[in-house]
C-alpha cells in the first residue's frame, strides 16, 4: 500500500508561543497565503468552541477551502455576539483556568486529538494549524509525549504549525522555526476588554 503523502515541499513544523497577541492570527494569514496557492488546508482549534471568531466568516468568505474544526467550550451568548448586538462581556466561561477542567474539555481534546492524528498521517490536508494545542498541554488535557507522537506521525509534505501559550521544551525540539510572540504593552492593561473584529 502507497504511503500518504502531502504536497509541500521540505515540510516543516512551525511553533508559535509566546504570551504576546498574534499567534493565531498569523497561522491563519499563512494558512490563507497557502490556500492562495491551492494547497488544502485544515485548522483544528484546541479548547475553541464559539462561533464568533472573525477568522469564521473571514474563512468561509476569502476561502472557503480551508476548513475550521472547533473543539471547546461554547459562549452563551455567541448568537447575540454573531450578530452584532452584544459584545463579548468578559465572563470568561469559554476559557479555562487551571483547576476548572472538566471531563468534557478532557473528552474534547481527546476528539481534536483523534482527528488531528487522522489528518497528519494520512495527509488530508497539506497544511495543518494546531491551534492553541500547547494550552491544551498546559492544561492537562494531552501531554507533551502524545503530542510529539503527533508531530513525528505526520506523512511526508505536510506541513504542521502549532499555536499557543507555555510550549513545553519537548514541542520547540521537534519544530524548525519557532516564534515567541512577547507582550509590550496590551489594551487589557488598561482595563480595556476584547473587541469584535480585533481579538475576536
């Protein structure tokens, strides 16, 4: 039998960390620079479930190619943010913090996990954002081990860009280009919440 095989050459694995802003952003920007050029591309959203997100309808509009699955916890007030009439109010239930993970943020990861595999080893896609899956790590939800299991899994040409906070030393050893995103300076600080269209 034929191993699968992606379509990009000298295949990389790219880490972007950091506590600063812009780390899935610019996995998205490379992902719609890579569709620009017909690659397929795939983003699996560690601990993301809302609907919200920009990059959502942004994707489904300038490329429709590029698919998006969420696993993580929903808002519940995503409709109301969706259509403008609400702004996000800060509750913070869609995030976690540390002690207040759950069997389903467990379960869910588990199935972003699955998925992830699946597409790595049988190149589905070319191009594979694992976004915040280090958050996932810090979390508890995987371990570092499963998750460079996951990277070594990948079928030659694909290429494979992990996203978020706190990456263990394990995931930087195995990436040739690592980013740390640094915060300066950020609106938060001033007490200023999330906006629509910016950091959602």
């Amino acid at each position: 039998m034929k191993s699968a095989k992606g379509r990009i050459e000298d295949a990389c694995v790219q880490v972007y960390t950091g506590n600063g802003k812009g780390k899935t952003t610019a996995a998205l920007g490379l992902a719609l620079r890579a569709a620009g050029h017909g690659y397929k591309v795939r983003i699996i959203q560690f601990m993301k479930g809302s609907t919200y997100y920009g990059e959502l309808y942004s994707v489904e509009k300038l490329a429709p190619e590029v698919e998006i699955y969420q696993f993580g916890r929903g808002c519940r007030i995503q409709d109301a943010i969706k259509d403008g009439s609400l702004k996000c109010d800060g509750c913070m239930e869609c995030f976690l913090s540390k002690g207040s993970e759950t069997r389903t943020d467990l379960e869910l990861a588990a199935e972003a996990y699955v998925l992830a595999l699946r597409t790595l080893k049988h190149a589905e896609a070319d191009i594979v954002v694992l976004d915040e899956l280090t958050n996932a790590i810090y979390f508890g939800l995987l371990t570092a081990d499963d998750c460079v299991k996951l990277i070594r899994s990948r079928a030659e040409g694909v290429e494979v860009v992990i996203t978020g906070r706190n990456a263990p030393e394990e995931i930087i050893a195995e990436a040739d280009l690592v980013t740390e995103m640094s915060m300066v300076k950020h609106p938060f600080e001033k007490g200023l919440q999330a906006r629509r269209g910016i950091e959602y």
